[in-house]
C-alpha cells in the first residue's frame, strides 16, 4: 500500500450498515477522504462516518464535506439528463433499462447523491436503437458514429451541454466478448423513478451484470464493490442458482467470480460460498486474482495506472484466450493507424 492509502476505507465498507469497531481515525484520515474521492464515495463516507460517531479532524473533515457537495451537484445534473432522456424516449413508446447510476444508488444507498455518477447509462433492444437515437439527439445531443456489428461496441455516445448518454444496445463488451441486451431487456422488470416509468434489470441479472462491469474495469473502483454488498442485502431471497446459470449463459463467468469474491472477501458481502465455488476461475487465475484484487491494490487504484499492468492483467485473467488476443491485436492496429 502506497503511504497515501488507509485502509480505513475498506473498514467502513465492510463493517456497513454496522459501525466499525476502534476509534475515528485521525493520523490517516486525510488518506481516508483521498480514498473516497478516488473511490467515488465522498457523499457514502460522510454519511458512514456520522453513523459510526466518528469525527474527522477540521480540515479533513471540510475537504469531505466539499467533495461530497461536489459530487452531490454533479449527481443532480446526471439526475435531470436522466429524466430528460426516459421522458424523450417516452415521446417515441421506449421504455429504457437503467444501468448503474442513479437508478443503481437511487435503490441500494442512503441517499442516491452518495454514490459518484457521471453519465447516463440507458439499455434498449437493438431495434429501438434508431429512434431511440433521434429522441435523444432531440435534446441537443449529438451522436458519435459507431459501427454497432463490432464485437467490440456496445453502446451509442451522445454528448452535449446537458452531459453524457451512453444508449447500449449491448449491456457492456469487454475481454473480446459481448453481453447482448435484447434477452435482459425481455426479463426487465416495470418500475418508476421520481415519477418516470422505467425499467430495471431484473435480479439475477443485475447481480451478473454489476459484477461483469466491475471486473470489466478490473475492479478499480471500490463502490463497485460495495454495490455488489448492498444489491445482496437489500435482496435477501435473491436467487443465487439463476445468478450462476445466468453467469454461465454470458459465456463470462469467471468476471462474476472475480467481482463477488472480492466483494465477499474484502467488504463482507454476503455471496454464498457454493456461488462463488460454481463460478471460479482455473486455480491459476484465482490465485493471480487474489494478488491482483487485494485491499492494498484495490484500495490504491494501481492497475488504472499502469496501462501495461492493466493490459497483462486483462491477457491473464480473460476467460477465454482467444477473443482477448483477436480484440487487443485489433485495438493495437487501430492505434496504429491512428497514428500513421
């Protein structure tokens, strides 16, 4: 662990809803606000920090609170880009699947501005891509050209003053593999955000769905993590064999593994162990996730750092060879071509 990092953090996330025993942390503590910044949990420490009784010295205590005011405006502005977007997409009969974000934190946290969001991540079937596209572009956006038969694209950019919408059609891509939207969008389940209908992934396929991204990402955000923890407990009789048998169907089951195991081992979610034993990974690339995926590491953020690290960890831990050599030779060649 670099002498920047605390593992005061990791505590908080594991010791939640429960205070962590010992005394508030003082001589790491701005170590501790550096973390939930990184980590995307300023706003969710603030508040952990007051349930546990713990008072941070002042000008630890003032960088938090502004981070977490930052985070909490930037939160709203997502909120309203959000709203825009499923009342645009209402105009043409679309329903969206809200990914991650504020729908995410708006279910599992405290207070939805506690989890750091920056951009709108909608799911849809590829048929209502096109118009779904011209409802959005309706609100100023303006669309990045994307070839959507690539296996390595899955979704559609569009930007603008009001932000950022990333319209999937695929609900990520990612080790040369894709995981196709049509099937989660079938089994999404109705419900209502600040008044909008929407829709969500149902259960078992959000808790595939969050662990793939994170370990899309290589786990180098630790409100990843602790949204695995907080999905398992706020669904207690979620159903652990259909999560295994739908791992299984993405063809990617060893990124659900490296996602719950951690969250398990680091942050105490409550993953039953027969989950994870149906789910991992050769002996080889358990270990190598161990070492990759440790508190220290995690908490540090170092894969994010080092692209050639981040490149050899996505090579060694992809659970199929193949697809993640043809996708990094084609990356390499666009790279290439770029620059020539």
């Amino acid at each position: 662990m670099s002498p920047a990092a605390s593992p005061t953090l990791l505590t908080l996330l594991q010791a939640w809803p429960d205070a962590p025993a010992g005394p508030a942390p003082t001589h790491t503590a701005d170590a501790l606000v550096k973390d939930a910044v990184r980590h995307g949990l300023a706003g969710f420490v603030e508040h952990a920090l007051s349930r546990a009784d713990w008072t941070l010295p002042e000008d630890a205590r003032a960088l938090l609170r502004r981070e977490s005011l930052s985070g909490a405006a930037r939160g709203m502005r997502v909120r309203a880009l959000l709203l825009r977007s499923v009342e645009a997409l209402a105009a043409v009969d679309v329903v969206p699947v809200l990914l991650k974000g504020y729908g995410l934190s708006r279910r599992l946290y405290p207070e939805p501005l506690q989890r750091a969001t920056t951009d709108v991540d909608l799911l849809v079937s590829r048929d209502r891509v096109l118009c779904s596209v011209h409802a959005l572009e309706g609100l100023g956006l303006t669309t990045k050209a994307v070839d959507a038969d690539r296996d390595d694209t899955h979704h559609v950019e569009l930007t603008g003053p009001a932000g950022l919408v990333e319209l999937h059609y695929r609900a990520l891509a990612g080790y040369g593999q894709a995981l196709e939207g049509d099937a989660l969008v079938a089994r999404a389940e109705d419900a209502e955000l600040d008044g909008q209908r929407v829709r969500f992934l149902c259960a078992e396929d959000e808790a595939v769905y969050l662990a793939l991204h994170a370990s899309n990402h290589l786990l180098q955000r630790l409100a990843w993590l602790f949204d695995l923890k907080l999905l398992a407990r706020a669904r207690p009789t979620l159903d652990w064999d259909g999560v295994v048998t739908r791992a299984k169907q993405t063809g990617l089951p060893h990124l659900a593994w490296y996602a719950w195991d951690a969250a398990r081992r680091l942050l105490d979610a409550p993953v039953p162990q027969r989950v994870l034993q149906a789910l991992a990974p050769p002996v080889w690339q358990r270990g190598l996730a161990t070492r990759l995926f440790s508190g220290p590491r995690l908490l540090d953020a170092e894969l994010a750092r080092n692209k050639p690290a981040w490149v050899a960890a996505k090579l060694a831990l992809a659970p199929r060879a193949r697809p993640m050599v043809r996708y990094a030779l084609r990356r390499l060649r666009s790279l290439r071509s770029r620059r020539g």
